[in-house]
C-alpha cells in the first residue's frame, strides 16, 4: 500500500545528504563483520591443501568439507535475511556474527574430517548471512547517489581478509606450535566475537527500516543523529524534496514471488547459482589447482598469497565506477573478462603467468562482486530487501556447495581445464542473465527501482 501525505519520508531526507566521513565511519563498522565472511570463505582454500597432505581429508572429502560451509550458509542466508526484517539490520547483524565466532572456534579443535564438517556447517549459518545484511544494511544508510561506492567501499574493507587468511596460511599451516598450524589459521577466524560490541555501538539501526516498521519517532531520531553530525561537519544540509510516495505495509515472505518481484526474485536465483560457481570456483581451489599441477605445497601457497594481494583493489575499480557507469553493463562486461581470463590461466605453466593471471581474475572477480552486491540489494523495497536478497543469494551457496563436489570430479577426471570450462561457461550464462532480464538501477533511488504497490 502506498500512502500520500505531502510529508517528507526518511528516503526523501537520506538521499538528499552529501557525501560525509560519517557515512565513511558506519560504513567501515559494518563492512568489519564482513571480514569474518571472507575470512571464513576463503579458509577452506587457504588450509585444505595441508588438510589433504596430513591425510585428514582427500580431494573428494576436501570437496564436502567445501560444501559443508555453503551449505550452511544457503540456511544461515536464508533464515537471517527474513530475521533481519523482522528483528531489525542490527540485531540479524550481531546474531549472526555471535554465531558464526562460537562455531569457528570449536571448529579448530575438530578431532576428523566429520567433526570439521558439521562444525564448518553451523560456522556457515551465521557467516552466510552477513553479505546479505551489510548490503541491505549499507542501501538503507546511504544516499542513493553514492550507493553503490559505499557498497564498493565495504567490500575494499572486507577482501581485506584474503591476503591476510592466505598470509597467516603460508606462515602457519606448515609449522607445529601446540597444535597443528591449520588449526590457529582456523582459530583466529573465530575472534570477531571480540569485536562485536564495538561495532554495535557506533551503528544506529536502519531509519528506513524503522520507518516501515511503523517505529517513527526512533526512526527520526536515528536519522536526526546522522543528519546533525552531517551538519556539525559540512555547516549545512541541503533542502528535502518530497517525493510523495510512502510506503506502510509490512512485507511477507510470498510477496516475492508475486509481480512486480518475481521475475527479479528467478533472475536473482538464477544468477547467483551460476556467479558463486565463477567466483568460489576459482577463489576456494587455486591451491588445489596448483598442486594439482606439480606445484610444491610452500610455492601453492605463496603464489596464492601473492594472488590475494590484488583482493582489496578489485573493490577499489568498484568504487572508481559504480555510480558513474550502468551496474547491470558493468556486471555483463566484467562476467564476460573473468570467463575469457579463467581459460587463459588453466593454460599457463610458467609461475610468473600463473601469477600475473590469477592477479588479474582476482581483480576481476572482486570488482564484480563489489558491483553485483549493491545491484541486487537494489531490487526489493525496504519491507522485502533482505529477505529478497538473502532468499535469491541462499541458492548461491546452495550451488557452491554442489559445485565443489562437480570442480572436485572435474579435476581428477579431466584435469585444471576442464575445471576452468566449467567456470567460464557458469559466467557466460551470468552475461546472458543479467545482459537481458536485469533492470537498470545506478543513480536512482531505492523506491524508484522498487516501486511500492
């Protein structure tokens, strides 16, 4: 239902601010739980070539213990989206976080191969859903104009993870301290619980979710303490203009499916089946991959930390294009390169190409996540938006954890090839998804692209 009342809305007063460091600073506190996300995504990459080498898991167990992971987080995506709507962006946000810390620190201690993947499983439940809630979370505390370089932002914030996990890896995982050192690379994932009451404290709730919660007077004074601190940092504001339009139902779980969302709601599903299979494909086993191919256990993982380097600039191409080019062409375009780019590096041999590619797809793959994050947090309104985008990004998980055991068969029976085929055709049907069934969102506002009915 839509209400027309002349009065100026939250959405009307947030996308009118400028750009400030205040939106900087809550950004960087979300996007902080973020790092425990990839931290925890790219862990079973980083360890699983010495888990295979101790003999605690082989290729095939290794492609379980994977999926173990996703699996939990096509659940934990699933349940903290809707949550979230429920219970409000920060308290899905903490929950989850809280979850995922307990789990990942009982994790190391896995006595076998079956305790690891029942442990990594609960660890996906909380982890799975934090994406989900950060994008949400951002698109609502943001100005419409520079959405999708605060989105972009926190990503820069989170891949920050990669090198450090594949840091701690090659330092770690082949030395004994007390324990095995795959087990502390493990461990220290598990202390973002620490951090969790320092990034609940500086975080108002979402005003727009207040807002349609039908709870004004804390949305106006969760908007009125970003607007004075604006204020007290640029001298003035610029005027409110009223769009008019207000939305004041609640959202239900099957109005997804209902036009005008369920044709975005397939084109979602179908298109995170096929990107998680691009980008964990290539992410969660180049190590594997290169010893596969002769490569020593010590050079796998010091090129694939070389590689992770680049992860934190992919996100920074995000933030130099986002909010001056199309979203959806930018995800064609850029699935297209990370398709091309995967054939070439399964034909290299030579360390230096290795490398120089793997940097490459790494940039690629991190500037469309960076892009396609922030597009699909755009097409729910704010009573469906993190259940929308946790339900549709739940399937990609879902497909990850199935896709490691195809990668896994893929690559014993048909070598790095035929694992690099697979990705590259999974990217050429994300181009054809998004290239004909997405609509185009950049530089509109959040209620224009998801009109309320």
């Amino acid at each position: 239902m839509i209400q027309d009342n002349g009065k100026a809305t939250v959405a009307d007063r947030m996308n009118r601010l400028p750009s400030s460091r205040v939106f900087r600073k809550m950004v960087t506190r979300i996007a902080t739980g973020g790092i425990f996300e990839f931290y925890e995504l790219f862990l079973a990459g980083a360890i699983g070539v010495k888990l295979i080498e101790a003999g605690i898991l082989t290729p095939t167990t290794l492609a379980f213990f994977i999926g173990s992971g996703f699996l939990g987080m096509f659940f934990g995506t699933t349940f903290f989206g809707r949550l979230s709507d429920k219970i409000g962006r920060r308290n899905g946000y903490v929950y989850s976080l809280l979850i995922y810390s307990l789990f990942t620190i009982l994790m190391a201690f896995s006595p076998n191969q079956v305790w690891l993947d029942i442990l990594r499983f609960g660890a996906g439940l909380g982890v799975g859903a934090q994406l989900v809630i950060i994008d949400t979370y951002i698109s609502e505390l943001t100005p419409s104009r520079y959405r999708g370089f605060y989105v972009a932002y926190a990503h820069f914030i989170t891949f920050l993870a990669v090198p450090i996990v594949t840091l701690l890896s090659y330092l770690l995982v082949p030395a004994h301290f007390l324990i095995d050192g795959w087990r502390w690379v493990v461990m220290i994932g598990g202390f973002g619980s620490i951090l969790i009451w320092w990034i609940r404290a500086g975080l108002p709730e979402s005003p727009r979710w207040l807002e349609k919660m039908g709870r004004t007077q804390d949305a106006e004074q969760a908007l009125a303490r970003i607007e004075n601190e604006i204020l007290l940092e640029k001298g003035s504001l610029p005027s409110v203009t009223v769009d008019r339009i207000e939305e004041t139902e609640k959202g239900s779980f099957s109005e997804i499916f209902k036009p005008p969302y369920r044709s975005r709601t397939i084109m979602l599903i179908v298109f995170n089946i096929f990107q998680t299979v691009g980008f964990y494909g290539f992410a969660s086993w180049v190590p594997t991959l290169l010893v596969s191919e002769g490569v020593t256990l010590v050079h796998s993982l010091l090129y694939t930390f070389i590689i992770a380097l680049a992860n934190p600039f992919g996100p920074i191409l995000g933030m130099a294009t986002s909010d001056r080019m199309e979203r959806k062409w930018l995800i064609v375009f850029i699935s297209l390169a990370i398709a091309a780019f995967g054939i070439i590096f399964s034909l290299m041999r030579i360390p230096v190409w290795i490398i120089l590619v793997g940097i490459t797809i790494t940039l690629l793959n991190n500037w469309f996540s960076s892009i396609y994050h922030s597009y699909q947090a755009e097409l729910f309104p704010t009573r469906l938006r993190a259940t929308g985008v946790g339900f549709s990004y739940s399937w990609g998980r879902l497909s990850s954890a199935f896709s490691s055991i195809v990668i896994a068969q893929l690559l014993v029976h048909f070598g790095v090839f035929g694992v690099f085929s697979f990705i590259s055709l999974s990217m050429l049907i994300v181009a054809f998804v998004i290239g004909c069934f997405g609509p185009q969102t950049s530089k509109r506002d959040l209620e224009d692209i998801s009109p309320v009915q």
